[in-house]
C-alpha cells in the first residue's frame, strides 16, 4: 500500500484562505480531495456511489465548504474502501486547511430535522481524534450505499481531522431521511466551530495554548 498527499496552503494566517489539497493512492483506491473551508458550498464529487455523493454534497452545502472529491475505487467489491478512505483523506484534508486553529470558534453543533427525522451533532476540534455514534437505522441499505459505512466515513474522518465527534440519530424512520439529517447537522457543526471570531483573533482557543 502507497500513499501521497500534496498540500497547496494552509491557514497559519488569520487572514489566509483556508484551502488544501490532498492525494491518498492506495491499491484499492485513488483519490483527490479539494477543500476551501471559507467557500460558498459548492460540490464537484465523483466516488461512484450515488447516495454517498449525495451525502458529501450536504456537507458542502449546509458547511458552505467547496469540496471536490474524486475516488476511483474497488467498487466491484463493495463499497467499504471507497466510503472509509474518502473518510479518511477528508480529515487529513480538514487538517491541513485549519491550519493551527487560531481565532476559531473550535466548538459547534447543530439540530437538523427532515421530516419525522431528527439529528444532533456536535464536534470539538480538539486535537484527539474521537468518535460516539448512534445511528438506529431502519434499513441496511440506501440505493446502493451500506448505512455501516456511514460509521466507517466519520472514523476515517475524525482519525484525521483530530476531531472529536459526537453523532446521535433521536428520531426517525425513514433510513434516507436519518443519514441525510445527520449530515446535515454534521455540516452545520463543522461550519460554526469554523467560524473565526474577531474577538479571538490570532488566540488559540485553548488554555492549553495548543490543540
């Protein structure tokens, strides 16, 4: 197994445009991931998987992150590296964007509804990479997404990011519905601890002065 990542910018600048580029190659999947943490929620995503891609577009678009995702992987097995690595190569993507935290909220969390769904979740970009789940979902598949693999993408992702990550699924039947609200809710977390505050401004938002 080989792996790469190239980075384009970081956001050591409290003034600097919060972008990053990263490549993972593995021998079972190619992918290049694209983020501007400062963006307008644009989406170009390719994984091959319909329903996921539908996923990673809420989380640009509610997260008002542009994010271009393009996986090649070994989809004629199943879906389980393709989910779990794009995971996986967003946190690291995440990670270099944020740079080192300075003047950002660090907290944040969001309560999305859809229906008769409802969803909290709430993240800490604390450094320690850590993930509570609890998703009951009502059907074992989504078109042609595994809803295991929803546990197998915030893994990846937190592992990376150095998030920690708390996703709880409160209400809901429909199993489409339950994922997409979490995700929604996901990108609203990731959008206010984003969020620069004037008033901490080039501070670390830490007594630890370190995350």
């Amino acid at each position: 197994m080989t792996s790469s990542a190239l980075v384009t910018s970081t956001a050591s600048d409290p003034a600097a445009d919060r972008i990053a580029e990263v490549s993972r190659n593995t021998a079972e999947t190619r992918i290049t991931v694209r983020i501007n943490l400062d963006g307008t929620g644009q989406a170009k995503l390719h994984t091959g998987i319909g329903f996921f891609d539908h996923m990673l577009e809420q989380i640009a678009r509610h997260g008002l992150i542009d994010l271009d995702i393009d996986c090649a992987g070994d989809l004629h097995i199943d879906g389980h590296h393709t989910v779990e690595d794009v995971g996986i190569t967003l946190g690291q993507a995440f990670a270099r964007a944020v740079g080192d935290k300075k003047g950002i909220n660090r907290y944040g969390h969001a309560y999305v509804p859809l229906d008769e769904a409802l969803s909290r979740v709430v993240v800490d970009f604390s450094g320690r990479p850590g993930l509570h789940l609890h998703i009951p979902f009502t059907a074992g598949s989504i078109g042609g997404f595994d809803t295991q693999l929803t546990y197998e993408f915030f893994q990846g992702f937190v592992n990376h990011a150095g998030v920690t990550l708390h996703i709880d699924n409160l209400k809901g039947i429909n199993a489409h519905h339950q994922c997409e609200t979490v995700f929604k809710a996901f990108a609203r977390a990731l959008r206010s601890a984003l969020t620069r505050d004037p008033r901490a401004a080039g501070t670390i938002p830490s007594t630890k002065g370190s995350l």
